[in-house]
C-alpha cells in the first residue's frame, strides 16, 4: 500500500476516535455523582428514603466486588452470596462472643468480615476455578447452597434457624440510618478505586486478557490460574464487606437471607444492565435498580415482585441497548464524533489545502495517477 493510498497528500492524518468519554466529562461527572450521593440523606430526610439509599450503597459495595472478578475475567459466578453470607455471620459471632458494643465499634469489624471472606475464597476459589464456563457457574452455585446448609445445620455457632440477633445501635429515631448509609459510602468509594486501579494496571489487562481468550492468554505468558485467583479473592472481599454492613443494619441474620440466591441474581443483574466489565456499570446498574427494588418491597410487601421488574427491565435494556447502559453511551459518543467528522470532511478541505486527486473509481490516487508526479512512485508502511 502506498503513501498515499493511507493519507492523501496534503491532508493531515485522521484523528484518532476515543474509546472513552473526554476526561473531563468522565472525572466531572464522577464528581457530580458523588457530592450528590454525599447530600442525599441531608436532602431527603425521610427515613424509609434514606434506608432505600443503605441498601443501594451495600449493593453498590457487592457490585463493584463482583465485577473486579467476574465482569474482568468473563468467568460468571452466581455464588457470590456465599461471601455476602460469612461476611454477615462474622460481625455477628465476633459482635457477639468478643462483647463488641454496637454502633460505631461494630462498623470496625468490617475489615474483618472482608478479610474472612477473602481467606475462605483462597481454597474454594482455587477448586472452583480448574474449570470453565458453565461447569464453573453451577459450582458456585452449588458452594453457596452448601454454606447455606451448613448455617441451618451447625446449631452451634449459627443457631440454626433461628437465627442471631444483634445489639441495636446506640443511635435511633430519625438518625438510624444515616451513619450506615456514610460507611456504606466510604466502602463504595473504596470498592470502586480499586476496580478503577486494577482495569487500569498490567493486572488488570491480565484478566481482561483471560476474559478474551485464556487459552492464548496462557500462551503469551500469563500465569492464569494465579490471576483469577487473585481476582477472586478481592471480590470476595469486598462482597463480604458488604454482607458486613447488611448484618448489624437489620439486626439478625438467617441463614435463608445471608447466604440468599436473590442476592446473586440482583448484583449479576444490575451489572449486566449497567455494563459488565466497566468502571461506570456497577454504579449505574446499582443506583438504577436498587431503589427499584426496595420500591417494591415498600409499596406492594411482596419480596418477589421486584424479580418480574427486573426481568423486564434487564430485557428491555439488553434488547435496546446492548452491552449495558455504559457501553451504549460510549458507542453513541463514537457515533456523534464520526459523523461529525464526516460531515467535516463533506464541507471540503480547509482553506488552502488542494483537495485529494481521486482515481475514477473514486478513490485516492496513486503517484503516477497525479498529473505531474508520472513515473515517481511512494513507498509507505
């Protein structure tokens, strides 16, 4: 191919269309959200509105946790209820055995609930991942019932069915929620740093590599067991952290409700809907459905109609906008760039710029096809 063949003379070089949002409107918009999660219990005051924004900010936790692993690695885990279940069941038995008060001491146990949930996804996650797509979602799935099973039946430490109730917080009335909904923040804000790091670092380009093609990932050197294990292990960490916070918010934990698929089927859908392996989809997937849900839940007391919403609405999104929320705004910005450069380019070139010879077919023409250069031909890359 020659010179001129890629760019015609006397034009510049086509200018590269960004895969990403411009980085102001990327960092501003970032902005915006979060001075706008931060007034949100200052401006609506209502407690039942506030508990709504508790919820979403645990789910949101859950989300960004799920999607390091799943959404990065292409690897589908419906099992992560199983993290969101130890993470509830160790503030509990700490809380309870270690005499921890409740309230703002309770919230330090957080860490703690991450870390448990973290080892504990080391051998479960390393037995789960020696196998691949489907064979792989049916064991997480299975991992969970198995925990579950075991909460309902080791009677010692988990009291069964019955359950374990934990101390209310030194603070009620109107003031309940609001210290939840700020830790449930803070953990948001650090669950989604840390997805933003690793998509960004050589770790990261790792998975995404496992997710396109593990098999050739493999072959230029990537050590994949190590890599999904890893991520894994963070993913579980932040879902425990989330099933941390849910436990002292409602006061008890069940073993039905800690280690439930309906938590499982909510964070892989909200993620799907906001855009799946994302930095924005777990964000927007969780402030969309979550309050979704929990509108459900207060206005009809059915624990299972939220499923048909969601059903339709993760049907409608990925018929209309496929990929996720996200991805389809990145494709309508490329979309906006390149027909504004065509319609830049139908306006003629720029004052002083002679436009390109073009052959009769309608292309670019060679050197010897430009009247003056015959005989000179253009070597090119």
């Amino acid at each position: 191919m020659t010179a001129t063949d890629a760019t015609a003379v006397g034009v510049a070089a086509p200018e590269h269309i960004p895969y990403e949002l411009p980085k102001p409107a990327r960092w501003g918009g970032t902005a915006v959200v979060l001075a706008a999660l931060v007034l949100f219990p200052l401006v609506f005051t209502n407690p039942a509105v506030t508990s709504i924004g508790v919820f979403t900010m645990i789910y949101l936790v859950a989300a960004c946790g799920w999607n390091i692993f799943s959404g990065y690695s292409g690897y589908i885990s419906i099992g992560h209820a199983a993290y969101y279940g130890i993470g509830q069941y160790t503030v509990a038995l700490v809380a309870m055995h270690l005499k921890v008060p409740a309230g703002w001491d309770t919230f330090a146990l957080l860490p703690l609930a991450g870390v448990v949930s973290a080892v504990l996804g080391v051998p479960i996650g390393f037995l789960l991942l020696r196998v691949r797509k489907h064979t792989f979602i049916v064991l997480t799935i299975a991992v969970m019932f198995i925990l579950q099973l075991l909460a309902f039946n080791l009677t010692s430490w988990t009291n069964g069915s019955g359950g374990l109730e934990m101390s209310s917080p030194t603070w009620q009335g109107s003031y309940f929620n609001e210290p939840f909904y700020y830790v449930g923040l803070a953990g948001a804000v650090v669950a989604c740093t840390v997805s933003w790091f690793v998509r960004r670092s050589k770790y990261g380009l790792g998975l995404l590599s496992i997710r396109d093609d593990e098999d050739r990932a493999r072959g230029l050197g990537i050590h994949a067991t190590r890599t999904k294990l890893i991520g894994y292990v963070i993913s579980a960490f932040f879902v425990g952290i989330a099933g941390g916070l849910y436990a002292p918010f409602i006061g008890s934990v069940y073993p039905q409700f800690g280690f439930d698929p309906n938590f499982d089927l909510a964070v892989a859908v909200l993620v799907f809907v906001g855009g799946i392996g994302t930095l924005a989809g777990p964000v927007i997937g969780a402030l969309l459905l979550i309050p979704l849900q929990q509108y459900f839940y207060l206005q009809f007391g059915n624990a299972n109609l939220f499923l048909i919403a969601y059903g339709l609405l993760f049907v409608l999104i990925l018929r209309l906008l496929p990929g996720g929320i996200a991805p389809s705004i990145i494709r309508l910005w490329r979309w906006f760039l390149v027909n504004r450069r065509r319609a830049a380019a139908g306006a003629g070139p720029p004052d002083g710029v002679p436009a390109p010879a073009m052959t009769p077919a309608g292309g670019p023409a060679s050197g010897a096809d430009v009247p003056g250069r015959a005989g000179r031909k253009e070597t090119g890359p």
